[in-house]
C-alpha cells in the first residue's frame, strides 16, 4: 500500500477528511542568509504561566512510522549520518491538571523523516522503498528536566507526498503511561527557503501545505512550533506542549 493511500485510508476511519487536493508551494524569495523567524501568526498563545491557563495540545496518529523500541533509543543528539540542516529542538511539556507548571521526569519521545522524506526502521515496502529497516536515524528519547524541558540535535526534517513538513511527539509519564501523541507543525515561510538549497533541493518544495494536511487541516494553534535561524548557521526550534498528568 503506497504511503499516501495509508493516510487516506486511516484517517478516513478515524472520521478526518480524505486527503485533499496536492498543491505545490512557490519558490521563496527570502534571503537564505538571512536570520528569519517564524511561527503561526494566527494561533496566538496556548499558555498564560501567569495565570495558570492554557490550552491541551491536540492529540494526533502516531502515523505509519512509530519508533519501534523508544526505550532503546535515549540520545540527545538524534542526527547520526543524516545530512541536513542544524535544528535545535526545545520542547517544553507542562500539565494542565497542575495550573499548567512544568511537569518534570516525564518521557518525550521523538521522530521525523529525513531530507528526503524516508523514516527509519522501515522501508523495503510500496509505503516506502528505501529499506532503512535497521537503522534508527532521526528517533530520540529524553526526559524532562526541572523545567520541563528535554533538548535534542537533530536536522530540519524533509516532507514526503500527502504530508506537510512535521515532527512526531510522545509523551509519557515518569512511570511509562501515555499521557499524549501529537505532531509539530513548521512555518511554510520557513521550509521554503530550506527546500530551495543543499540536500533538501533535489527533493524539492513540499506537495502540501499545513491548511491541506490531514492532520493539521483543522488547525495548528496549538502544534504550530517557533522556529529561528537561518540555512547558512542552524535552526532552533521550540514549541510548548500540554498533557494531562
């Protein structure tokens, strides 16, 4: 079953929408020395730490790719000999049912695709023909510090056909239990000027935006991340997300 045809089919059980339409983003016109900063200008803020409000991160499909065996995989530096550019990830997970305060010693798991849209750990198969079945690139496990943070180094992920550019998070607590699976959005503005050079041209500008995913399709004001930096330096990225412990 091609990649593609999985998403439209699992998301047609879940109740989302069938995929829509592909379009294509135009070439950008920013400077790609330039030092740029984006984030939804739309989405406004999902956190007031002053009042100890805030709004719970929408809960995603963990996809086609999950990490096979996340305990294994606990590493900061997640990159291993994937090319791309540098990205920080800064995430931040705090807990509605505590006034919205850090919550500290829970799990984050993370993976993504490569510049060139394939996933680790699978492969060989019509979702994706590049076999890639035993290696773990691009999949990391931390925990979260004092504040709430866990930090890994990583690479600007690439896009794949159906899917608008984005990481996938899962988040347990200090005793293993589920508490969500999300995903992370990126600034078009943003992965147009990235798509347009290095390894990332030959790939090409992603197929689909966040407002024709299926998954962000309703909206990323509460998984649309920060992102910072420029393609000649690196990228850091941070993004706040809200459980219910």
């Amino acid at each position: 079953m091609e990649r593609k045809e999985f998403l439209k089919r699992g998301f047609s059980m879940l109740g989302f929408a069938a995929v829509a339409p592909l379009i294509s983003c135009s070439d950008s016109t920013v400077d790609p020395a330039e030092t740029i900063t984006a984030t939804n200008p739309t989405s406004g803020t999902t956190t007031d730490l002053n009042s100890g409000t805030c709004t719970a991160t929408a809960s995603e499909t963990a996809g086609p790719f999950p990490t096979k065996s996340p305990a294994s995989l606990v590493s900061n530096d997640i990159t291993l000999d994937r090319q791309g550019n540098k990205l920080t990830v800064k995430i931040t997970i705090q807990n509605k049912n505590n006034n919205c305060e850090a919550l500290s010693g829970a799990w984050v798991d993370i993976w993504h695709c490569d510049a060139a849209g394939n996933y680790s750990e699978y492969g060989g198969s019509g979702m994706q023909s590049t076999n890639y079945q035993n290696v773990h690139f691009l999949r990391g496990r931390q925990t979260t510090d004092a504040s709430g943070l866990v930090t890994f180094t990583s690479i600007y992920p690439g896009w794949y056909s159906g899917r608008a550019p984005h990481i996938h998070v899962h988040i347990y607590n200090a005793s293993g239990k589920s508490l969500l699976v999300t995903q992370i959005a990126f600034p078009e503005e943003i992965s147009k000027v990235v798509y347009a050079q290095g390894v990332y041209a030959s790939h090409g500008q992603a197929d689909t935006t966040n407002a024709r995913d299926n998954v962000f399709s309703d909206g990323v004001s509460t998984e649309m991340a920060t992102v910072t930096g420029s393609v000649s330096t690196a990228f850091e990225l941070t993004h706040a997300i809200v459980v219910s412990a």
